[in-house]
C-alpha cells in the first residue's frame, strides 16, 4: 500500500522533486540545519506559480528555541500575512512558554490572522513539557495536524508514543510522524503507530560543480562548503510506494 508523505523541502528544486515523486504536501523551508526557518518571498512564490502540489511554509523567524520576543512575533505574523497573498495551502508554526507548554494566546492569534489558510503544529510539539496535555490544547485551538517523533530523537524510536498519540487524538486532529523516517523504516512505523501520512526530508548531499575552491577560507559553519542537500525525488519514490 503507498504512503501518503509530506516533504520538509528546503529549496524550490526540492519542491519540485518532492512533486515529481508523488508526495501529496511540502512543508517548505530554509536552513534546514537549523530545524528550518521562514523561507523566502521568492520561495513560496515561485512554488505556488510552478507547481500543483500543496504549499505549507514554516513560519519560524530563527532557529533555537520556540520562545520569541515580541519583534519575532511580529515577524511571524507579516509573514502569515505574505503567505496569505501568494495564496498558499497552509502555515506550519509552533510558540511555546518559558515553562514549556503550548503558548494558547499566541497561537490562537496566528490563527486567526492565519484564516482560511489551515494551520500545522511542528515538532515544537516535542519540545513541550506534557505532550498528552499539548495535544489537547492543540486541538482545542484549532490545528489540524501536528509533527511529531513522540519527544524522542527519532520517529522510529518514539513509534510507541506516536501510537498513544494517535489513539487520544482519535481523529480530532491529524498526528504525523516525522524525524529520521527512511524507506527502510516506514512500513513498520506505519503499522506500529496507525498513522496516515509521515514526513520526510528525504535529502541527498549534492557536490558543488565548482572548479576553482578556495581551501583557506569558509562562509559559514558547515564542513564542507562545495555541497549541498536537496531533496531526492527517486527516494521520495521509495517511501511513497512502501
């Protein structure tokens, strides 16, 4: 039985691979390294002119932590407002308190700015405090999916909480295991969590075609400036047809 994927997509390229490989949704972002962040106009534009599959960008104004002052909220909200104008399927965001729980009034007001796109939860979602008791403000709120790996590093490994999960949300709201999902492990988390559509990255390391490369400086962090990843449509392919 085919799966139905969502691809955390970090580029327009991989948008479209994530397409061609029959997955049904992209959550789309940048700086994947850092959990992902807002993408750009050009972005979210150029996917919802190019392609037919659904576009949800993350609206997350840095990486870190899901804490944010109020010119970070602010950010947020003007870019609900952009993805609103480039007519975009839906919004992915998380806010939480400093004490670890859902932080309602906030997200109740991206919600409403929000509508009548839909609106998703990220794995914010893992980093609260009580996830059985997140899940209910969740819905409570009005989400209608939520990302998670059960608060554990992986979804393979959090494959029984994910099925706890699933059983409370009863349909209420869409659980979607995420982290470290691979065609070699997306059958059995299937059929030990009862979930109905996972994401995936489902990402590649691409060499640079560079010739010339200069050894003795860096731009950023990464070891190896001279590739880059992307999403791999052939193993979009392979989860999708598990």
């Amino acid at each position: 039985m085919s799966k139905s994927l969502e691809i955390c997509a970090n580029s327009y390229s991989s948008a479209v691979a994530a397409q061609n490989g029959g997955a049904i949704r992209v959550e789309l972002c940048e700086n994947m390294a850092e959990g992902g962040t807002t993408p750009s106009y050009g972005q979210i534009k150029l996917c919802k002119e190019r392609l037919s599959i659904e576009i949800w960008p993350i609206i997350r104004p840095r990486g870190g932590d899901f804490l944010y002052n109020a010119d970070e909220f602010e950010l947020m909200k003007e870019d609900i407002k952009i993805c609103k104008e480039l007519n975009c399927n839906g919004v992915v965001m998380g806010i939480l308190t400093p004490d670890g729980e859902i932080d309602k009034i906030r997200c109740k007001e991206l919600i409403e700015l929000a509508k009548p796109m839909p609106v998703s939860f990220h794995r914010a979602f893992d980093m609260s405090n009580d996830l059985e008791k997140a899940l209910e403000d969740l819905i409570e709120l009005g989400f209608v999916r939520v990302l998670t790996s059960g608060g554990f590093e992986s979804a393979f490994t959090g494959m029984e909480f994910i099925s706890k999960l699933v059983r409370q949300a009863n349909g209420r709201i869409e659980v979607m295991p995420g982290a470290g999902i691979y065609p070699d492990n997306i059958k059995e988390i299937a059929a030990k969590t009862s979930a109905k559509v996972f994401h995936s990255s489902a990402r590649v390391s691409l060499q640079s075609k560079m010739q010339f490369r200069n050894q003795s400086t860096k731009m950023g962090s990464i070891e190896d400036e001279y590739q880059y990843q992307q999403t791999s449509e052939e193993i979009v392919k392979q989860l999708t047809s598990k």
